[in-house]
C-alpha cells in the first residue's frame, strides 16, 4: 500500500486561475485608487488647515512666526516621507498586473520553466509589500505636527476660537492619516492574497513521476575546443527507495559506486537535485525529469538528464548526464 499512496504525498492542490486571478488583481487596483485618494487628501487637508491656522495668527504677536515656522517645516517633511512611502508601495501595482499576466500565462503551461521563473520573481516582488507598509506606519506618525498644534494653541488662548480650530485641524490630520493607514493595510492584504494564489502555481517538491528505477546512460564531459578533449563514461543512477527528500540506492560511474542515501529534491515540474556527500564521495547532480510522455512515447520519469559532478573514491568527473530507466 505505501508504494501506491507514496507518489501522491507533497503535493499542493491547485488552486489559482484565471477568474482567481483576474478577482485579485481587481481587489488590488480598486485599493490601489483608495489609496491614492486619502494621499490626495491628507495633502488637502493639512495644506488647508495650515493656512487656516496662519491667517488665524496674523496680527498675533511675533513670538508665533517660528512656532508657524516650524509647523510649516514638520508638515512638510511628514507629507514627503508619506508620500513617498506611499508610492513605493504603490509600485505593487505594476508588479500584480505583471503578476497576473505571468500565472496567467503559466496555467497553459504548468512544466513552463520560464514561466515558472517569471511567476516566482512576482511572488518574490510582492512579498516585499510589508517592508513598504512598515515604514509607511512610522513615517506617517503625525506626532510632532501635533506637538507643534498644541504648542502654537497654548500660546495664544486670547484668540477667540482659535484652541476650537487648532483642536480640529489636529483631528482632521489625525482621521486623514488614520484611513490612509487603514487602507494602505488593505492594498497590502490584497497584494499578500495575489501573492498566495500566484504561490499555488510554482511547483513544489514531491515523488511524482516516480524515480524508483534502475536508469542507465552516460556522462560526458566538455569539450576543450572544436569537440577535442570530451571523454564519455557510463553512468547508472539504480533507485530502490523513494521520500520527498531522499533516493535509496546506488550512483556508478566508469565502474566506481555510492550507495546509501542520496539526498533528492522533486519538484512538480521535473526539476531534480541529487546530492551525496559522505567520506571519499562527492556528487552533486542537476537535470530534470520527463513530467510527460516523451516524443518516442515513453512514459513520465523515464528519462533523467542535466549536469553535474561526480567524486567517487578519487574517480572524479564533471559534464553533461543523460540516463534512461531500463527497469
């Protein structure tokens, strides 16, 4: 029973298409234009205000000109680092459209190894989202335009209603920041989910095709110039076991031998590593596997071939690999 069960274990069920896909990519614009919308509007509303306070002030004593100064200045400086905080999170955009083409494109052709490649640099560019988001959430503190409200407030109570204006421009700048902040977490959140659904599409490691088999064939080294130099040795890969994470059996090259436990890694797109490194032997094999009937009709996990180097008790060789299961 364990031999029939075992091909099955590793694998992720998919669960990303093209309706999945086009739902995601919606959820990220649509957060994408809130998220452009409150920039715009914190920008409005401390530009507002601010000018709302100054000409509450005119008239007022000097001692306010470097109070209003220094608002001014800290206003600034906290709408720049937002603003620009918010536009290098926004770059997620373009990575999710680019995203969405790409697993798009990969659902036609799972075993795509370019494709594969182009959907695993998407996922790589969109799990950055949090870094952005994170420093979004410290820069947008408001703190110390706050601080400056209340310092130019406490300074002129004999300005008739001005604390009441202050205390609300503090609370306008506030709730702006607030729901920028709340929908930057939403952009975010939908990013994170397009991520996830793209992830399904990458392969993962497993035990099917199976490599429990007896491959036969050859390693061939490369040539120094115009074909002089190449040497060819037999080469036999003999597989009696199989894990997500190891082969049992046996490695033979030009006649010297491993056996034991290889360290193996599967993926669900052909993608093979094998790896042995004990005492004396040193192998180290990259290549992959036909997760398909090959062109002359034999099955999937028939035919093994890539490259690598072998170093066995001091027979040591580094080339190309084909193998073939005889059995």
């Amino acid at each position: 029973m364990p031999r029939f069960i075992e091909p099955l274990e590793g694998r992720t069920l998919l669960t990303a298409t093209s309706t999945s896909i086009a739902s995601e990519l919606a959820a990220v614009n649509t957060a994408a234009t809130a998220l452009k919308t409150d920039m715009a509007a914190l920008k409005t509303t401390a530009s507002t205000d601010l000018k709302t306070i100054t000409t509450d002030l005119k008239g007022s004593p000097k001692t306010n000109a470097p109070l209003l100064k220094k608002l001014g200045a800290d206003e600034k400086i906290l709408l720049a680092k937002t603003n620009l905080d918010v536009n290098a999170l926004l770059k997620g955009t373009a990575t999710s459209t680019k995203g969405a083409a790409d697993g798009n494109a990969a659902l036609t052709n799972l075993t795509n190894g370019a494709l594969t490649n182009k959907v695993q640099g998407d996922v790589n560019k969109l799990g950055t989202a949090g870094v952005s988001l994170t420093k979004l959430q410290t820069d947008a503190n408001d703190a110390t335009v706050s601080a400056d409200m209340a310092t130019l407030r406490d300074a002129n109570p004999s300005i008739s209603g001005f604390a009441s204006q202050v205390n609300d421009s503090k609370t306008r700048l506030d709730n702006a920041i607030n729901k920028l902040l709340a929908d930057a977490q939403t952009y975010t959140n939908a990013l994170g989910s397009l991520k996830t659904a793209l992830t399904t599409l990458l392969p993962v490691p497993t035990t099917s095709p199976s490599l429990i088999g007896d491959y036969q064939g050859t390693v061939t080294t490369k040539a120094i110039a115009f074909g002089l130099g190449s040497t060819t040795q037999d080469l036999e890969i003999n597989v009696t076991g199989q894990t997500l994470t190891t082969l049992t059996g046996s490695i033979t090259v030009a006649g010297h031998s491993t056996s034991g436990t290889i360290t193996v890694k599967e993926l669900t797109n052909g993608k093979v590593t094998m790896t042995v490194n004990d005492s004396g032997t040193t192998v180290t094999l990259t290549g992959k596997v036909n997760v398909a009937p090959t062109g002359t009709g034999l099955p999937p996990g028939s035919v093994i071939s890539g490259s690598g180097t072998l170093n066995i008790l001091g027979f040591d060789i580094k080339g190309d690999f084909t193998v073939t299961k005889v059995s």
